[in-house]
C-alpha cells in the first residue's frame, strides 16, 4: 500500500528500485515524523478539520508509535516506502476513518520536509555537544602536556620549536569556530516549512503555521511554499558545509597523530586497545582508527557532492532525485558524530613523549631566533636572514 | 576473533568505527574469496606447503561456503570484521590445524585485493550484458518508432527536425563505445594480484603466482607487490570512471524522457505502471523512475569523488582510509547494474506520440534548410543566413 | 630576485611551475597586502622596530603602490612570484634599508594569510550589496507580475496552481538566507592572522596584535598561529560553502527561466539583446547568459572540491599545496558576482507572457483543490483523493 | 562581429559573461580549427560546393594563419567570442565571398567538435611520450639505486623490507598501465564529428565525411550527429578520467618523496636546485616543486568533476554550458604535462642516501620472515604469527 495507491500496481522491480534505502534511512526520522504529525493533530483541531477527541486519539498512537521506536519495535516495510506511509498505514489500521484524517493539509512533502528539518537541528545541536566533549579533552591533554616543546613543520621540514600546545590548542580553537558555523546553519534552517503543501500551499483550508511552528520549536514559519522546495538539497548541502569543514579538522589531527607516532617521530603515545594487528607481520600496531578517522572527512566531502550535484539543473518544484539527498546526509551525521568520539577517545589515551620530543629539537629550528635578535640588535631582517642562511646553508 | 588478535581486547566502538559496513559489503565478495583461496590451495599444494590431502579439505571447504553463501546461509558478524576472518574462522573450526594452513604465504590485503579484483571483473562483465540487453530494446524502439520526426533542440530552442531514430541512435551507439571503455579498462585490471603479501611480497616462500593466475582466469601476474598496493583505489577509481560514463548517458535519456513526457511536450508516453502518484494531488502521474534514474548519475559521480579523495596525499603501502573505497565502489555496481535494468524497462514501455510530434514540426525548424537551398543556389553562405534570418526575425 | 633568495638559482621550469598562475591572480590582492603591511609597519613603528620617520615613509610608498595598482600600472612579472614579493622589491628599490626592514615580524606566509582574509571579506560584502541589489529587481519584477498565475510543477508535471509572486519570491527568500548565510561567515573569518609568522609566532619581538587587527577592522585577533595555518584552505573552504549556496539559487532561476522560455511554454519572454543566435540556424535566439549562469554553479561546486581536496591528509603546518587553493577561491568570487548581476540584468528585462500562462492552465491543476473542498464537506482525505483520483485518472 | 550577427547589439558585459576566458583558451585550439577547415574545403571542392580554385586560396588562407599562430603572432579579440570567429574573420576580409563560402555545410558546434577532437587526440599522444621519458628516467634511477633496501611501510608503520626498485617499479609499472588508458580513451574518442551540423546533420548537401576522416587522420566517422552532441563533455570527462589516473600516480610519488626526505628519514635527498627557501626562516629548503606536484591532483580532479557536474540532468542537443567544460580540461592538459616533466626533473636529480636506509633497517621489518622460516619448519602459520608476536609485543 502506498499513500498514492490508485489501484494499478506497480512492478516490484520498480518500486525497489525507486524507494532505495529509504526504508531503512526513514528509520531515523520516525520520531520526528510522530512530532510533526501531533502538532499537525493539534492544529487541525483548532481550526475545526479535527474534534478535540480525534485530535487527542492520534495524538496518543503517534506517542505509542515513538515509544514502540524508541524500544527498537518499529520497522518499516520496503513495500511501505517510507516511514510516512508506515505510520500512516499503523494509524488508519488502528483508528480507521480518524487516521486517514491526520493527511488533511499536508503532503508528504511537507512531511518529509519538516521531518528532515527536525532531524537536522538535533543532529547538529549532538554535534556541538560533541564538540565540546571534545574541547575539553583537548583541555585536559593541553593541561598535561602543553608545556612539551616539539619541532613545527612547514613544507614538511623542521621549521621552528612549538609547544604542544599550540598543536593541541589550534584544533580546540578551531573547533570553538565550528560551534559559530554550527549556530549559523542553525539560524538559517531553523524554519517550519509545514503548511507547504506540495511546494504551491495548501488550497481552501486556512493552517495556522504559526501554531505548529511554536510547537515544534521552530525560531519562525518558512512561508514561501515554493522555497521550502527550493530548501530542499540546499539546506541540506549547508549543513554539510558544516560538517565537512569539522571533519577536516578531524582529517588533520588524524594526519598528525598517524605521522607523528610512526617509529621515526614517537612524538605520540597511542594506547595499545586503539591499535590493530596484521594478518601477516606479527609485530604490527597500526593505528587504523585514525586512519578512518582521516578518510571519512573524503567520505562526508564526498557525499557532500553528491547533495551538490544531484540537486544542480533541475526545475523549481519537488523533483524525486531530490530523495537521494537523504543517504548521504544522514550517513554523513553518523560518521561524524561517531568520528568526534573517536577523536575524543584517541585525545584521552594519547600520551606525549617528553624525551622524544626533546631529542628532535636540532638547532636549526631556531635560525628565525637567532636572526631575529641580530635584527633587534639593528640588523635589517633581510640581511640577518642572509647571514644565518649561511651558516645552515 | 580477529586474523591479527594478540590478546588485547578492542573496545567495542572503536571495532565498529573501524570495521564500518564491512561486514554487510563483503557478503558480495564472499564467493570471490572462496575462488581466490582454492586457487591459493592449490599453489600452496604445488609448492609442497599443503599435502594433496590437505589442498583437497581445504577446497572442499571453500566450495561447501560457496554454496551456504549461494543458498543465502552464510553471514559475518560484526566482530569477524569481514569476510576473511568469517571464512578462515569457520574453517579453522572446521579443519583444525589444517584450517589455519590457507593463510601461508598471504595476507589479508592479499585477499581482499583479489576478491576485488575478481568482484569487479565480474560486475564489468554483467555491465557488458546488460548494455547489450538495453541496446537490443533501442534498437527496437527505432524499428517501431523511428521514422517519427520530431524538433530536435539546441539551448533548449527548436533547432531542426530529427528523426527519432537519431535520438534514440545516440544512446545505442554511446553505449556501444562504453562496452569499449569497459573493455580498456578490463584490460588494466586484469591482473593476479595474489601474492603481493601486505604490499612487499612474501619472504621464505617460493609462490608459483601463474599457477593462480591460471586457475582465476586473470590475463597476467602483477608481478610488483608495491603497484597492486598503488593500484588499491586507482583500480577501483579508473571502474568508476566507466560506471560514471555510462551512467551520464542513462542520466542524459532520462532527462529527454521526463522533459518530452511533459503535457507541454507530450512526444513520449510513459505506461502507466511505470508513474507513480502523489499524496496530495489525486491527478498526477510522476516518472519517479526517471528521476532516480537522473539523479543516480551524481551518486555515482560522488561514490567517484569519495575514491579519488580518499586515496590521495596518502604514502606508498596500505592504509585503512582505502577500506573506504570498498563501499563506493560497491554501491555504485549495484546501482548502475539495476540502472541499465530500469532503462530497458522504460524504453520497453515507452511509445511515441505521433500526433504530437507532428503538431510540433513549426516551420522556423526549416529555416536551415531554406538557407541551404539558397546556398545551393549560388548564395554565399553568410548572406543565404541573413536573408533566411529576417524571415524569422 | 625571491624573498628567500640564497643564491642558488631555481631552473626556470620548476619556478614556472611552482609559482603557476600566482602572478597574475596576485594583482587582485595588492590593495590588500598594502593595507597589511602599512598596519604592520604602525605596529613595528610602537614597538620601537622602526623609527616613526621609517614608518611615514613605508606607509607612503605603500600608499603609491595602491594607487598605482588603482591606475591598472602595477603588473607583477613571473619571476617575482606573487605580489609579496613585487611590492617588496619596489620598496627596497626605492628605500633602500628602510624597505628591507618591513619583513621584521612577519613572514609571507603571515602575508598571504591577512591578504586573503581582507579579500574574502571584501568579497563577501560586495557578494551582499549585490544580492540586495538583485533582490530588489525581483521585488520590481513581482510588483508588475506577481499577481499572474501559471501552474505549478512537482516531479515536471503540472501538480497546482500558483502566483508568479510565489515564484519569484521564493528565490528574492532565499536570498536573504544567503546574506544571513555570508554573516555566518564572516562572523567565523573576521580574525586577524597577523602576527603568526610562519605558523609558530613571532620569536624575540612582541608585536602588538590588537594594534593591527584594530587599524585594518578585524573583529579580533586570531591568537594560536598554528591555528591561522589550519584556517589555510578551511576559511576558504567555508567561503565556497556560502558561494556554491548562492550559485544554486541562480543555477535553479536559470533552469527555470530556460524551460518556461521555451516555445512550449512560452510563459517568459526574453528580452532580444540578451539572446544571441547560431552560426548555422538563421532562427535562432538562444538564452546563452542563462545556460552559462546555470554551469557556474558547477564551476563553483568545481572549485570548491578542489580547495576541499588539495588540503586533506596534510600535516599540520603550511604546505605549499594549499597556494593551489587561492585561483579556485577568487575564480569563484569573480564569477559569481557577475553572475548576480546578470541574473539582476535578466529578471530586469523579461517579462511574463500572461495570455500564455492564462492558457496553460488547465484543469487538472485544480484537482487537490477540489478534493480539498469535499474534505472541508466532511469526507475523509483519503477517500476524497481516490474520489478525485478517478476523475483524472 | 560576431558568426550569428543579426544586427541587434549584445550588451558588452553579457558578451563578456558568456565569452569568458574562450578568447584565451581558443588560442590552443586555432591550429586544429585550421587543419579542420582545409579538411572541409577539400571536401566541399570534392562535391562542388568549391571550385578547386577557391578551396587551395582557402587552404593557403588557412595556412598562413598557423604559420601566424605559430609564429605568436595570432591573437583572439574578446569580442570575437572564440577562435573560430576570429578565423573566419580574417578569412571574409583576406578572400571577401570565398570567406564566406567555407561555413556551408558545418555550424560552429561542428567546429569546436573537431577542434576539441583533435586537440584531445594531440594532447594524449603527448601525454603518452612524456610518460615514456618519465619510465625512462625511473628505470635509470631503479638502475642506480635499485638494490638498496629500505622499510616498507602499511598503516605508516614500519612492515617489511622493501628494495629501492619495488618502490620506483611500482610507479613504473602504474606509468604502462596508464599508457594502456590513453590507448584505451584514444580508440574512444578517435572519431570524426565533422558533418554533425549542430547536432541534427546538414541538410541539402551531401558531405563526404569519409573524406575529412581520412584526411583529418581519425579512425572513423561518428556517424550520429546527436551522438556528436552527447559526446561533448562526455568525451571529455573520459579524457579527464586517464588525467586524474596519472595524476594519482604523481601525488602518490609526491607524497613518499616529501615524506622520505624528512629529517626524520632521510632516504631521499633532493637537488638543492628544486628546493626553495622561507621568508622567514633562513634554514628552510623546501620541496614546493613537490607540493605542488601532489596538490595538482587534486586540481585535476577538481576538474573533473566540474566537467562532470556541468553536463549531468540536461537534454539531448547543444546547450551552452558545455563551453564551460574547455577551461577545465584545457587547463588540466597542461598541468598534466608539465607535471610528468617536473616528475621527470625530479627523479632525475633525487638520490637515495645508502647510510640512512641501512639505518632504519630494524628488526621488526623481518617479524614475517622469521614467522615464516618458522611455517617452513612445520608449524602452522597463526601459531608461528602468535609465536614472533609475543616478541615484538
């Protein structure tokens, strides 16, 4: 059954292939999809299309369809489509006529597009949760070994003494920003495109949007039906900004850490229950996690053109391409909520070798020192940089 | 159990970070690595490592999980990691000592290089098939439909008049060229890669590799064992490079059909078991097909992207980050196999509307032809244009 | 002559090479490495590195170089590398010590970086007046045609009524996210790289940051150095995220305005100066700035990928890759700001045909509608579709 | 002027807008445009369209302009929008009527086909020998330095023991298999477009395709002309998948060399002339000729998927955006070339220090080896594994 069913049947091979994996992805918006519809519920009941009675009966079986999903009870059909149609078709088995009305003034595009839009808000308001489990790690480690010095490296050559705390530091900054990108996403997509209909309004019935606006949370009401639509792929391609820019920080701690604990550097300590073996040479730790860690940020980059690129050419108006946006968005989320925990773990069991450290502080990472004090004593910089090149010449 | 346990447990998220999908993709590599582990077994057998009685345990063995596989009874769990380590775990089980014989003289990278190897060997050959199949329904579709005229467009402007068989023509032939592009690519990757080792060979051993070579009906060794570890990735990306190709053309028909399907265009008519409908709006029939079909081309695209980024900026010799290919790749296979499928389908079902083609034959689509009679007359070119030009001014 | 000349001549390939199409594109940031280094030449100026004498004179011919750059006389020659370097000489030229001594505390690095980051600055802001100044045409244009329905699409078939105004207005919406969306930015980059050095601070003198970030208009200083050279690639990045967001919207208005100005629909008329014609059919007027302003956005999406790429899987600390990051990012800010004033050229020229529109609207268009009105007359949704459903069916 | 002139001026800025950087690029192009046409006049002679006397004034026409263009002196006014333009330009003005004559029987698009064939053809039989010279150089250093064994490396952890000339072999190895590609691409794109008109073939006329074939020196006719058309972008995206493949192998040699001349390993020793220096740090020498070489990839790759962005969810026949898909695979031509010499340059001058290899030669590289003496001695391989693993634990 579908919510569209006129009776001539679609081939299996079809429907498979058209529905994807929405059946399982849609697994994650059950929740918000139940919210949604409870305050559609309520605000059918004010303006008249629902009795309070009715209201207050969905209401209660879209609660015991989040808790049945919340207790890992709720599954949803490849026949079924998506999650919409699955807990529509739960509600009309158990309410009949009452359940068939919760559809009145919306589509499943509005659906699908306040469901999504919930969905966003708590996976990026996760991340910035997250992300500050993560600064304060990196606080820790700071606290702990911040005083080390170490060579910093540009082009890849020793270039002059940093302490580890500027390594550690320049990522908790970085991440300090990631939390203001998060807020300006946020401030943008924080909008109720319920009421949108199909993309052109709802005919005849007046919605009062600001109702389910207020009760779903949402800072104000997406009015234009039409760029609730032409938000759809766009603001899911913002909010990918935001997670590729973090998972290039991740990207490049993971870089450091994997460089700077191979045999020739041992700047870095990994604990040993974050390293895995080789099938074939028995000595091996490799740090396989970071490893991961560095090549989901091309995944998430990756999936981010996939957004860009699927939405790109097409008409105004809802476009079925547009549904594969969802994976890669939702993969996205997942990979980097899981990969901010990781680096957490890795911050946390990572030590610095103080004595290693020390042993690769050679002199000529404080040539910029050293022609730095012959230009305080009046030197022009040009000409100390001259005469200290030539003696690491 | 892992194929590289030392004792120290793995903390259960950090498995699952690095494991990822593994264990759900490499079901599909599972009989590759069956094959690739008789042919091992029978080399290991030839060089005196494994008796003849053995080699023959070991085979039977392979074959019995080939078949639970093929009868779909065969599954990883997620702490076997993969593929691998869920067979050579049900085969020690199984034969003991000599279960743990098959792994001399190869590593995992080893295997997981073969089985992929021979999984994209397979799917290119498929691919093959199903352009072929594709390409006897275009030829079809001419036959009955291509004497049909209809505008044909340049910037989305009517341009001259095109016979449908033109149109349709194109594809066939796009795709014949593609079967060339597979082609050139089997060319490159049909390579043995077994008995690389993890990437530097295997010590001690005198591996007899055109034996497997042989027996897994590769072309050629890939005799350095640092180029099948380059390769892991390329190989994967230059695939995709054909996957992309071809899913361009589908994207390509795709949008012609939805746009020619239009009311305002009404050249084509879609079955009607091919459309589906809309929650809302009780009147619509939508080419949902169409559309994924379009828009899988950019998934693909991106599933390229992700392999192209992953692998680069990375030294010589395996990194995890490449396990990340594995996903893309096989993701993309299976969506550009049912592609190929849903194409035919269409263009099965597909018919022209002759009437509307005729009523679109307005005569600015002439007005090349006209300049050409006056060309042909004696005009120089430049002013036949002009003169015909006012014309439609 | 380099600034890190040590007599040992780079061949000329390998300087061509690295300095690749930095000479030209460099020319753009003067004004900007001006506006730098006379902030810098302030501070040196309070800390006691330059006598105030030194500091008028600097700040002097820094300001004729910007005028000289303002006249179109400043060019900067391959052999020079980048701007850096031009302005360098000329100031050495002309002052002798005096400009050798600008390069005390601070590296190019330092420069490139503060350069960059006023640029983007610069560019974003002209990025908003041009969007205001584009939104306000498509104000005019809904005064004088919003009031005109034509239909709706979803899935390219006709679906529901709507209002050009709602059209219109949701790209004129959209916009304004975009301003919110550049906000967002700059709230991120508006920090102050000077003072890094190459990465690792600025050893022996204290350089007085708030004097510079407060002279050239920062909204703070960015303290950690290392974290100046991971924002290298990743503010710029961040950058593209708002563009590519911006090049949507244009890319979507151009498919629109490209379909509905087809002979078909006919529902957009273009003005004649903005079509241009083909060098074979006499006919034609092609829509060629929509089609280029379409492919922009994956110009810019382009881009964007490879600033994304070149700086994933490095260290930390500056590598040279990421000066492949600077054509990529001001390519993108040139093109899309022409784009935004031709798409205010378009919509300030076309018109709506409204007996076209008027006669495409037919009566499946009003289907939910009609549902709509038996659901408000008591039945269910769900049977006024199927209802409905069948009249069009 | 412009081939499509009507009399209406086209607004400066919108010219601009849709020219773009053509005038610039086409200057790669004019002597393929040239071969082309006398092509063209040959035929047209052939069928009588020409008199013999006016095709060789036309052939000598077209001549002499090579001999300009080669000579530097052929140059592209923007407001000539493309090479082809300024040709014919000068051409009308040299030859009056007969100019005018040589455009009968082929459009602009057929033009710029052929043209772009060519230039594609040229460009990957460049690639082809530049890649012969760059194995060349390999093979010498492999006979050099070949023998000297140092660490192999999976995971960046030290593996097993790698001589010098697996590690250069395997980049030489990858080289033939690209050779492979470009033939495979070549037998691709080897086809004459010439005769497609604008993408709906000529009318009126009857050309002589075979005969511009064999002159032009294609392999055969592309007999469907919207074939041409669906080629455009897709012939070059394939073109583009043999660059990234090569590139690839570029940014993977990049990267072991930067990092193998580290300090900290110091197997490589670059020239002195390939390094640059700091503005700074007067110590540094800096492998940027390197840096650049790893980050063109990405460049390249960038490109690619620009190319394949651009052309995706748009119809059958010529649409303008498809101008936008010659910068990005021109300028990837030339990155590509330059940078198979600089590779060249590189391996040329790059030596293997024997005493830092011998160095870094530790024990746990022969863990494996001595597992396996341990198998040929008896004992099962997981056993032998357990066994050396307890030592290096």
């Amino acid at each position: 059954m579908t919510l569209w069913d006129k009776g001539a049947a679609v081939p299996k091979d079809i429907m498979e292939y058209t529905v994807g994996k929405d059946h399982e992805l849609d697994l994650a918006l059950v929740p918000f999809d139940c919210d949604a519809s409870i305050a559609h519920a309520k605000m059918l009941s004010k303006i008249g299309v629902l009795t309070g009675k009715e209201a207050a009966e969905l209401t209660a079986a879209f609660r015991s369809i989040k808790e049945l999903h919340a207790a890992g009870n709720f599954s949803i059909a490849p026949q079924d489509e998506d999650c919409h149609t699955a807990i529509e078709k739960q509600l009309t088995e158990k309410l009949g006529d009452t359940g068939k009305k919760i559809h009145t003034g919306r589509s499943r595009n509005d659906q699908v597009a306040v469901a999504l839009r919930l969905f966003m808000k708590d996976r990026l308001q996760q991340m910035k949760k997250s992300i500050t489990q993560f600064q304060e790690i990196l606080g820790k480690s700071i606290a702990t070994f911040g005083g080390i010095m170490f060579p910093g490296y540009t082009h890849a050559q020793k270039a002059m003494p940093a302490p580890v705390s500027m390594w550690l530091g320049s990522f908790k900054d970085s991440m300090e920003d990631n939390k203001r990108f998060i807020d300006g996403v946020l401030k943008i997509i924080d909008q109720n495109p319920l009421g949108s209909g199909a993309g052109f309004g709802i005919p005849v019935f007046n919605l009062d949007k600001e109702l389910t606006t207020k009760a779903l949370g949402f800072a104000k009401v997406q009015e234009n039906p039409l760029y609730v639509q032409l938000a759809r792929g766009k603001f899911e391609s913002i909010v990918m900004s935001a997670l590729s820019a973090i998972a290039f920080d991740l990207n490049k701690l993971a870089s450091d850490i994997i460089l700077f604990s191979m045999q020739e550097f041992g700047y870095v300590k990994l604990p040993g229950e974050i390293c895995t073996g080789s099938s074939i040479m028995p000595q091996k730790k490799n740090p396989d996690v970071l490893e991961i860690l560095r090549g989901s940020y091309h995944v998430i980059v990756g999936n981010e053109m996939k957004i860009k690129g699927i939405m790109g050419n097409l008409m105004s108006g809802y476009s079925r391409d547009l549904q594969l946006t969802k994976g890669p968005l939702m993969e996205s989320c997942k990979i980097l909520l899981s990969s901010l925990q990781m680096a957490t773990s890795v911050i946390g069991g990572m030590e610095i070798d103080e004595e290693r450290c020390a042993a690769a502080m050679t002199p000529e990472l404080y040539a910029t020192e050293e022609a730095y004090k012959l230009v305080k004593e009046g030197m022009p910089f040009r000409d100390a940089y001259a005469e200290i090149g030539k003696k690491y010449g």
